[in-house]
C-alpha cells in the first residue's frame, strides 16, 4: 500500500483545504492509498467531524505540537523537531511514508528536507521543477526558486533530474533541454549561463542550445528549461503579474460598456480554458527534484481542490516509481561526470 | 532647430517604415524639427516620391553606403564606419544631430554608441530603459538587456539614470527605486542582487528594497526597477511569451463556439486597450541611458506608426533637455560615490 503524509497545517487558507482535500483524494483513488495527516491532533479530529470519512482505515493522524509559519525564517524553525512539516518528512526518512506533500514555506520545506533526508547521491542542489502553461503537451522549468545561486554543473543536475521527470510523469521520449538564456546563438549569455552552455553540450545528450523568455510559454520544442533559481523564479513570477494585469484589466475594461459585459460572459468558457492552463491549481504541487525522497510542494494559497490534485500527483509519482527512476538515472549519469566536475 | 537622425535602413519590414514614419512625425509635429534620413541615397529619394512632404526644408539625407544586418556578429560590424548606423551615430557625435534613433541590431546599437559616442562620465554600463505594462501610470525596468552581467555599481548607475528619464519624461517626484529579486526580505536574492541591494541602500535615497516579478505589472507602488541586463531581458520575453499565448489562446479558443466568436467580437475594443498597453509600439522607441548622447532603440518589427512615435520620443527627449538632465544627475550623484566605489 501506498502511503503519503501531508503537512496539515501548511498554507494560508484554513486547514481544512489540507484535511479534506486529502481526504477527496482518496475518494477519487477508491482508497488506493494510506494518508498521514501531519498536525495538530485535536483539531484534526474536530475537522474530521465535518467531513465524510469513507476510507477511515486508510487515515492516520500523526501528531505535531507545532508548526511552522508561512512567513518564518529560517533561524525560527531550524531546530523546531515538533513542526508538522518536520515531523512529516521524518516520515519519508523513516520508510513510514513515500511521499510528503506540503503547501507551507518552500524556503523551510527545501531546507528541512535537506537536513533530514539529505540529497540523492551525486546531486549537488536540488530545484523545483514547475510545469509551463504551453499551447501543446508540458515542459517545466527547473530551477523555479530552489537556489538562488548556481554552479555550471547544477545546470546538469537539473536537466538530468528534469529529464527523468518528464520521462517517468508524462511518459515522453527524447526528451529535449534547453538552457534559459537571452538568446539563441551559444555566444549569447551571461557569464555564468556560457559557462553552464559549454558544460551541457558536454555533458547531457539532449541539449538543444538556448531558450528565450518567451519559449517558456510558446511552441518552440523543448521538455525541460533549466536555469538558476533565481532567474527561473523571476520568470515566473513575472509570468504571473501579466497573467493576474490582463485578467484584471478584462473584468476592469468589460465594465465600461454593456457591449463588453456581454462580450465577457460569452467568452466566460474560453477564458476559463485558457486561465486553466495557466493556474497552478491543476498541477496540486510540484516536486522538489534532487532530494533524497519524494517531496512535493503547493502553492500557499491552495485550495481543497488543488489539494487533492497535489496527493493525487504524489500518488502518481509513487506508482511511477519517480524517485527510484530519479536516483538510478543520477547514479548512472552524474556519477560518470564526476570525475571531470 | 531639434535635428534628428535615423537608421533608413533599419528593420525587419521594408525601409518604407523609416522614411514615412519619420515624415509622419514631422506632419504631426508641424515641422517643428529636422530629420536626417540615413542611409543608401538613391533608395531613399526612390521612395521619397510616393509620399508627400510637406515640410521638404525640414528633411536632408545623409548618404550611408552599407547598412549593419538584423542578425549581424560584433565581428561583421565592427570596422563598417560606413553603415547607416554608424554615420547616423556620428551625427550626434559632430553635433549635427541631437538625437539618434535606430530599429536595428540593439547589440550593434549599443556597441557603435559606445565605440563612436562614450559613456557619460561616471557612468560604468549604459542600460535599456523599458517602460511596464501597469495599471496605473508608467514604471520602467532598466537594463532590459544592454549587458549580460553587472557589478553591484551598475545597479546604482542604473537607479539614477532611470530616475531621472522618469522625473524628466514622465514629470514624476521623488521617484520610488526597486530592485528585482525573489522576495521582498533583504535577505533575499542572489549574491550579486543581495551585494546590490547593500550598495543601493547605501548610496540610493529613493531605494525602496526588493520586488518581485509580479511587481514589474502590477500596482506595486515603485517608479524604477533595477536589475542586470540578462534577468531584464529574460523577465521581459517571459512576459512577452505570455502576452503572445492568451492573444493566440483567445483566437483559438474562440473560433470553437459562435457563441465564443460572438463574444470576441463584443470584447474586441476592451482587448484592443488591454493589449494596446502592452504595446511596445505605443512608446516607439526606448533610449539607452548613460552613452554621451541621446540613443533611442526600437523594435525590428516597428511599423510605420511605431516610427513615428519614436521619432515622436526623440522629439521629446531632446526637447526635455533629457541628456542634459541625465549628465548633470550623474555628475552630482555618481561621482560623489566614485571614491567608495
């Protein structure tokens, strides 16, 4: 049986989004799976109360006297053993679950999943690795606000670790990486992009050369856009803001005329498409690549919904067996590299 | 008389582009200033003969033998002192013209303002100036991709270059500086942002801190947001990309229902205005700040209302005394911090 523990108390709506969206889980996977709900145990169980339980002998509650704060920096929670997210991932570490799923700090997720289970053999940072809203198929950037700063062979743990992913998650073949970059002749760059262009072309056999900004969300043929966590987290986020301007501005601008008003509402399932493509709430969470097990992580603002697509997302990747794929293919590659990094 | 240059031969369409936008700004201005036309002088006077001039006296052409390629190397360009760019380059440089503005080779336009025109004293890095889409009122990101990599100086150069364009163009008081990272905490960032962020707060009074990428669209409250040329350029395509794929999104999807095409076409003026802002063709051309002189940079696919609005923006900006204003900010500001720096 599979299990996944979840951080009950993560996020910035109520923690019902996290009891009960695990628990619509697992009445869409017919109870499949076991859950851990990782908290506070009194107020779980008074939650529970609310909620139609059709699967109790697959629900655990594991208790945890605190938790860790949305906005908590890192001296705050590094020693907090208590917290449900560090209690969680003890889980992972002690083969008590397969996954972890929080929607809480991604600064403190990346940093207990560090300290507890460590990183798989061979990976010197781990990264985010976020699906990109594209006309046809997937592709994800990696790395989406992990770390901050890179080193050329990061950029070859990410395309490695990406490239697994999409193999394994979404079942492509030749999967083809491309590095961010301003440009796309292999001179265009910044010093520390030129570096990791050179050490890819070396190194990782589906190396396509550069990608712009904007084939992150075009056509252009490429599975995996690895960059440093810094640059891919401003693309995102910037990403983001136009998506949020030109939704505002369509209900700001439709307002001025009846014309539009209508207009808006007849266009109501077209937008709600396309906005779907661009909302993170399909995907649940995205996981944290590199570590040494399957971590996954939300958006703070998730709802129910999104929460129950984030456990059915962990369940997939434990049925694909993700992380053991991760590590075989990290063995067999990154380990040849070594001796040259 | 306001005498201005352009680069004819600059492009991605015909050079129409550039002969009749020019001379739609002077119908617009009422001859209120000089153009000079650069570049192959038969085409020109060629083209010349379908379009009416009605201020001849105000129009001269300055021969240009050869022209500098959309996709030309550093290499190709670098000793053709008789391209259109350059001769219309030394126009500024032989105080025959007091601006000069090209829709070609940004890279080539960067490298012969440098070769030809200098830097303003004190200034290390001249930077792109990009205006935002935002709701209310104009921001600007510099540098949107003059150069690949910075120092933490080039920040502080950028800050009050762009402070004064915004103070200067757009009349705004104590101008709000921002700076691109991934969280608003001092603490958080790359180590060039993090050093930056130190050196603004030292020598920036109009420093606000950290933004995120999601400010460059939305209400944040900041007038100039600083950041390297490589994270400038790759948040700007970000957005771009995005903007391309809800317009192409909104087509398609709308093609699927009348009720949908119908409702397209109620919206079509509210999207007309939405997307209107996020028109580089509105500003026409963008200066790059910190050369010796008065570079307006437009996008190869400019059409002939976009030139005129550069030329416009030129007008503008000499008539604004904005390099003026720019040199003596520089000299007050920088290079009282030359001796820490």
């Amino acid at each position: 049986m599979i299990n996944i523990a979840i951080d009950v108390m993560a996020g910035d709506l109520d923690i019902d989004v996290n009891i009960y969206g695990a628990l619509d889980a697992l009445d869409d996977l017919d109870g499949s799976f076991s859950i851990f709900l990782v908290g506070e145990e009194n107020l779980i169980l008074e939650k529970m109360k609310f909620k139609k339980n059709k699967y109790p002998q697959c629900v655990h509650i594991v208790h945890a006297s605190s938790f860790i704060k949305m906005d908590a920096k890192i001296a705050d929670f590094r020693s907090d053993k208590n917290s449900s997210m560090y209690k969680g991932i003890e889980l992972i570490k002690k083969n008590d679950a397969d996954a972890f799923i929080s929607i809480g700090n991604s600064g403190a997720i990346l940093a207990n999943s560090l300290t507890i289970l460590g990183r798989i053999k061979g990976v010197s940072r781990p990264g985010f690795a976020i699906p990109m809203p594209s006309k046809n198929g997937v592709k994800i950037l990696i790395d989406g606000g992990a770390n901050a700063d890179a080193k050329k062979e990061h950029y070859l743990h990410f395309a490695l670790l990406g490239e697994q992913y999409i193999k394994t998650i979404f079942s492509k073949k030749n999967v083809k990486i491309g590095l961010l970059s301003i440009g796309e002749e292999p001179s265009k760059g910044n010093s520390l992009s030129l570096e990791a262009y050179n050490f890819l072309l070396e190194h990782c056999s589906g190396f396509i050369g550069n990608i712009e900004g904007n084939d992150l969300t075009n056509d252009k043929d490429v599975d995996v856009i690895v960059t440093d966590g810094f640059t891919g987290n401003i693309a995102l986020k910037s990403i983001e803001g136009l998506a949020e301007l030109i939704r505002g501005s369509l209900i700001l601008e439709s307002k001025k005329s009846l014309k539009s008003i209508f207009g808006l509402f007849l266009l109501k399932s077209s937008l709600k498409n396309i906005y779907k493509r661009l909302d993170y709430r399909q995907y649940g969470a995205v996981p944290l690549l590199g570590v040494n097990g399957l971590v996954y992580v939300g958006h703070g603002k998730s709802d129910q919904a999104t929460v129950k697509n984030a456990v059915k997302a962990a369940v997939l990747g434990v049925n694909s067996q993700l992380f053991e794929s991760l590590k075989e293919s990290v063995a067999k590659n990154i380990v040849n590299t070594r001796n040259i990094i």
